[in-house]
C-alpha cells in the first residue's frame, strides 16, 4: 500500500519551499535522487528522519498538525533519540 510522504526542508528560507508532499517513497526517491531504502528507513522514525536537510515523515505520522508543529515533533524526536537514545 503506497503512504504518502511528507519532505519538510528544514533550511527552507521561503514558505513555499517548507513541505513538499509525495505520493508515494518511490516517487520522492525518483525525484529527490535519494534511495528508496533510505526514504523508507527515514519514514520510520521521526527521530531519525533527516537525509541532508530534509526531514523525511509518513503522511499518517504528522496528519493535521501545522507546518509549525511537524517542524516542532521532529525536533523534539531528534533531541530525545540524542539524550535517551531511544
């Protein structure tokens, strides 16, 4: 079953450039240049999302939160997988 994936450019200057949405982590892989394993893997865990600059998230992980709150989520993650390992 295809997931939707979120991008979130975590250095976008401007709000366009912030979330892209994908249909698919073939079709971010695809058009990204960045593995399809790699996506997949990124997508699982929102404390280790990041390829580069950008935060890689299952549509179903940030559903109806706002861009601000994605942003927030995934850097409360990181900072607990860095203190707690987890």
């Amino acid at each position: 079953m295809k997931k939707k994936v979120i991008v979130v450019n975590m250095v976008a200057q401007k709000q366009n450039e912030l979330i892209t949405e994908f249909e698919s982590a073939k079709q971010a892989s695809i058009e990204l240049g960045i593995s399809y394993d790699s996506i997949r893997s990124a997508c699982q865990d929102i404390g280790n999302c990041l390829i580069g600059d950008l935060a890689f998230n299952y549509e179903s992980s940030v559903h109806g939160l706002s861009e601000g709150d994605v942003i927030i989520k995934i850097k409360q993650a990181r900072l607990k997988k860095l203190i707690f390992g987890k």
